[in-house]
C-alpha cells in the first residue's frame, strides 16, 4: 500500500526523495511528507498528492543528505496533515515512516500513555516510534538495539525507516509482511531505500531485497543486515532488469492506456523463451522440479485477489479442459478464514501481479504449513512471494504503474495457459497435434492483440454514448465468464460506475430483473461452444429494451441485427479468447472513466499493491 522511499549518502536528498515518491504514488495518493536531517531532524507533510508536499516543502529548508518519504493509503486515521507520515517521537529527535499494520497498538499506546506519552495522531505507525524511543531512553541500549527490541514487541506488518536527529550518520530499515529493497550506490556509502525498485533504478541497478524479519542498519558508511533475534547477515546483491524508460508514460496520456496498448509485448516477453511451435517446444523452467507432483496433483487450488482472481478463474477452465485436473478457485482473503481442507501433496497456485497482496501471503503461509506444494505467478521478481513459494513463474509484463490491472491480467493467463498446456502433455491429455496448433495459435496472440486496439476509436465512440450510464452489467459464458467480471471490475474501479458481471444464463435468475432502456448490457459473445446460448441471453435483453454492447469473433453476421454496438475481435482458439476478448473491455473502462474526470491511473479509495489485510 504505501510507498516509502529513503536515501543516505553524498547527495542532496530532498530531489531523490520527491522524484521518488512520484513514482511511487500509485501505491498510496492519501498524503505524503519528508524528513530530512542536517543538524536538526525536520519532517513536512501535507494531506493530498506529491506535488502538494512538493509545492510546500519549496518554501522550507530542504538541505541534507540523509532523508526519508512516504506517500499514504490510509489504514488507521484520516488522510490529513496531522496523520501524514513521517511521525516524530515524543521527544521529536527521532522520525519513523511506515507502510503495514500494526496490529495490537492499541494496548502499546495505552501503556506509554500511562509513562506520559502524548500523541499528535490517530495512527499506529506513531506509537511505534514512540515505543522506539521510550526503550532507548530507559532501556540504555543504542537505537538499533531498541528498534530491534521493539519489532519483537509489535504483532502486524511493517516495512519501516527510522531516522535519528542523535545519530546524523544512521538509517535503519526493517521489514515483515512488507516489501524494501536497498538499492547500493555507486558511490561508497551510498545507499538507497525503497517499497520496490522504481524510485532507485534511475541511480543504481544493484539491489538487495529484505527478507521477512530482517533489519538493515546504515551507519557511518557501512551496510549491516540482521534479523529480528540479532543474528548477523550477509546480504546478497543482484542486478535489476528494469529500465528506466519503463516508468514513463511514453508520449501516453495515461499509465493505463499505455500498459493497454503494451500487452502484445508483455503476452509475448511472457512466453518468450518457453514455447516455439516450429521446434514443438514447451518449457517452464520454474516447473520443471515439481513436474511430476503437477501433473499427478488430485486437484489445483487457485488463490488470488481482485484481478489475479479472475485471472485464477481461466485458469481454472484451462486446467480442467486442458489437463482434466479438478480445480478450485479461492479468494485468498477468505481462504485462511474458513480453516480450508488442505492435505500434504496439494498443489496450490498463487497469483498476485505485485508478489506482495498480505492476503495471499497468508494464505500461502498456511497452506505451506499443512503441506501443499505452492507454485507462484507473479510480475515482480525478488518479491515475497516470489521467495515464499516453493516454485513459480514469472510473468515479465513489465512495471505495471496504473491501479487498475490490465497487462497484468493478460501476462498472468498467458502462464496459465502455458501450464495447462505443459500438464497436459505431461498426463496425456491432449493429442500431440492439439497442443502444437495451441502452440502455434498462442504465438499468434500478441500481432491479434495489435489488431484489437484498432478498434480503439471505435470503442472510444461507444464511451460517450454510455458514459452517463448509473449500471452496467457484463456478461459471458464458459473461458468469457472471467472476463465479463474482469470488464465489470475493470469500470467499477476507475470510473465509479457500478457494474456487475454474471454468467450469461445467470441473468434469468435475478438480474434481468434491472434490464430497462437505461441498462447498457455487455456480452461477449465470441463464436464457441456457448455462443448459441449467449446469443439466445441477448434477446432476452433485447426484449426488455436493455441496451447491448457485444464483443463477438470478426466476421459475425448474427449478433448484429439486434446488438446496439458490436465490437469485433480476431478469431481464435476458444481456450486462447480471454486474451483477445478482454481488450475491448479494457479500453471501454478507460475512455469512460476519462470522459468521466476520473483519475485513472490513481483511482480514489485504492493502492495498487494491498499490502494489508
């Protein structure tokens, strides 16, 4: 959720710091702040976006080159100034910046209350530096030691940094349940904190990425990594792949349109290398050692949020119809809550764009714990769950920067589509030739991807006809089912609009209920096993007078003559439509919600990374 960002070394801090929490802000947009020390320890704050710190901190003095920001998605207490991040001590000689939960602060906050600690916030990221400073002072231990001390005493999740006006040479960072990454400087000495890797790629590309427990100290120069029970380090070093040019917008308006229009690239870089149907080829090296076990499973559990959960839905179809393994879909915030039957040789799949949802986290962690072997898809290479599954894919889209998902969605089915693929073969359930014309049809995709975004104008015609619209509701059957929720979602999130996805013979159950002239209806209706029955939904609707947008296979001569709009798309495979078939989709989000006013790439109320539960 939040983002922090930190740097120590021989340069002015307040540029690399604003610069940072820039391309940080679509973790949080609530409000943001600074503290910088040189002599004396100063924060500035401000409730709202970055520029509003920025255009108030020009006013002050923002010298020194030791400094830490942050950019809030509220938890505990309001976006405004007084609960913007950084948080003095009681004593103001010390500044902590937080992104987490701290669980039980309540009790710790009554406690110093009683010792005569006085809190300017409602926040519990507070109490912790508060608890910090109180066990320095009367614990007389140095304040690495305190830190150390009172992580041991807090129940949550945390990603921190702490700064001391006492201790002008030291920064420390600490982490559990909440990513940071260290990125080491060119020049000695210099040292760069942050959420994830877009605010230090510009500087270094030599990170080192916290584990769970770990606590980093920079003092004086050097570099020392310990866990949470003191025992010292040694910090592995790597090199990032990304580049810079990937953070900006690229001559686009938007993140999100330009992260739409990048899905050719992003579904091929996501089978580059594992197929070629000219050789017959299909391989994924993260699967190879659980091979076996995979294709042997009884059953697959999918666990995913938000968009990875959709996205969990096609994978269901694709693995049952591909490699008739049964399968089951599983929100992960509700996984661990309702004491889930798990046996030792389940195979759970966890989904997650940024690799570091909580609530995927958890539920990975408690599935380990009853013995299922768990394989990871996730964007983010170095990321917790990257390191907390046993094996796993990645899905190389590329930094994703706007909130609402979208090559995340089409990278994360395009891996799933390939393990179905792979377990198929590897259990004999598909004819050699079938997964070599899948193949070849897969490798496909991204030139008819490019051939979906030229209805772009198309669809942007369509938004204005419907952008007032209060409802929308999408529809589709079998592999389009998922993608009528994912649609759905996609409206909800950035233009406010309520909508709701559905199977297609599910409306006749409740929803048709809602279908008059002002109901804008979406079905994709591409030519398939179902495409009858989604064709006899449409005159249901059209009979009620609701008005259809639809999505249908290039060529259709059928859905036109009582369809409002039509959008077409190549045809292909029927396991392979998700991918073609959600772009339109997509895009009809997007210039609504434009057309709307509405901030797309920083939607209201949400954060790209949920790092909470």
């Amino acid at each position: 959720m939040c983002g922090i960002v930190a740097y120590i070394g021989p340069r002015e801090a307040y540029p690399i710091l604003i610069k940072g929490l820039l391309r940080l802000e679509y973790r949080g947009y609530d409000s943001a702040g600074i503290a910088l020390l040189n002599k004396e320890l100063k924060v500035y704050k401000k409730a709202g976006k970055v520029s509003e710190l920025h255009n108030f901190a020009k006013e002050q003095n923002i010298t020194g080159q030791i400094g830490m920001g942050h950019t809030r998605w509220a938890t505990h207490g309001e976006p405004n100034d007084r609960n913007a991040h950084p948080h003095y001590s009681q004593h103001r000689k010390f500044a902590i910046i937080h992104n987490g939960i701290i669980e039980n602060y309540a009790s710790i906050k009554t406690e110093l209350q009683k010792r005569g600690h006085e809190f300017r916030s409602d926040t519990d990221t507070e109490v912790l530096i508060h608890l910090i400073e109180d066990i320095h002072e009367n614990g007389d231990v140095s304040l690495d030691e305190a830190v150390r001390l009172a992580l041991g005493e807090v129940i949550g999740a945390y990603a921190i940094v702490i700064l001391s006006e006492d201790h002008p040479n030291q920064l420390i960072c600490a982490r559990k349940g909440s990513p940071i990454v260290l990125g080491v400087g060119k020049d000695k000495g210099e040292y760069f904190v942050a959420s994830d890797a877009t605010p230090i790629i510009e500087y270094t590309n030599n990170v080192i990425y916290l584990n769970d427990g770990e606590l980093a100290v920079v003092k004086n120069g050097e570099l020392t990594v310990k866990t949470i029970e003191n025992q010292v380090k040694t910090p592995y070093i790597q090199e990032l792949e990304m580049q810079l040019e990937q953070l900006e917008k690229g001559g686009f308006e938007h993140f999100m349109l330009k992260e739409i229009y990048e899905q050719p690239r992003s579904i091929w870089d996501s089978m580059r290398g594992r197929i070629d149907a000219d050789k017959g080829f299909l391989r994924l090296g993260g699967i190879t050692e659980y091979e076996k076990k995979f294709a042997n499973a009884r059953r697959i559990l999918i666990i995913g949020c938000g968009t990875s959960w959709h996205a969990g839905i096609v994978g269901e179809y694709l693995f049952e119809d591909l490699a008739r393994i049964p399968t089951e879909v599983e929100y992960a915030s509700e996984f661990r809550y309702r004491n889930p039957i798990i046996k030792p040789g389940d195979t759970v799949f966890a989904i997650s764009q940024s690799g570091e949802t909580a609530d995927t986290l958890a539920a990975i962690e408690l599935a380990k714990s009853k013995g299922a072997t768990v394989f990871g898809v996730c964007n983010v290479v170095g990321s917790s769950i990257a390191r907390a599954t046993h094996g796993g894919s990645f899905t190389h889209a590329g930094p994703e920067i706007g909130v609402a998902s979208t090559k995340a969605f089409t990278a994360q089915v395009t891996v799933l589509t390939l393990l179905a693929l792979k377990l198929a073969d590897k259990r004999g359930t598909l004819q050699k030739s079938r997964i070599q014309q899948l193949i070849t049809e897969l490798e496909n995709i991204p030139a008819k991807v490019k051939e979906v975004l030229q209805t772009n104008d198309q669809i942007k015609y369509i938004a204005d006809v419907f952008k007032d619209a209060r409802n929308f509701l999408y529809l589709g059957r079998g592999y389009n089912f998922p993608v009528a929720l994912e649609g759905a979602l996609k409206l909800k999130e950035i233009s406010y609009i309520h909508a709701e996805g559905y199977p297609a013979a599910e409306m006749k159950h409740g929803p048709i209920a809602l279908i008059d002239e002002e109901m804008p209806v979406v079905f994709i209706a591409t030519k398939g096993a179902n495409y009858e029955k989604v064709v006899s939904n449409m005159q249901e609707v059209k009979a009620r007078k609701g008005k259809i947008i639809a999505v249908v296979t290039e060529g259709d001569k059928e859905v036109k003559h009582f369809a409002d709009h039509v959008i077409e798309i190549p045809e292909t495979e029927e396991p392979l439509t998700p991918l073609l078939s959600v772009i339109p989709l997509q895009l009809l989000a997007y210039h609504i919600a434009v057309m709307r006013g509405c901030n797309v790439d920083q939607p209201r109320n949400l954060a790209k990374s949920v790092t909470v539960e």
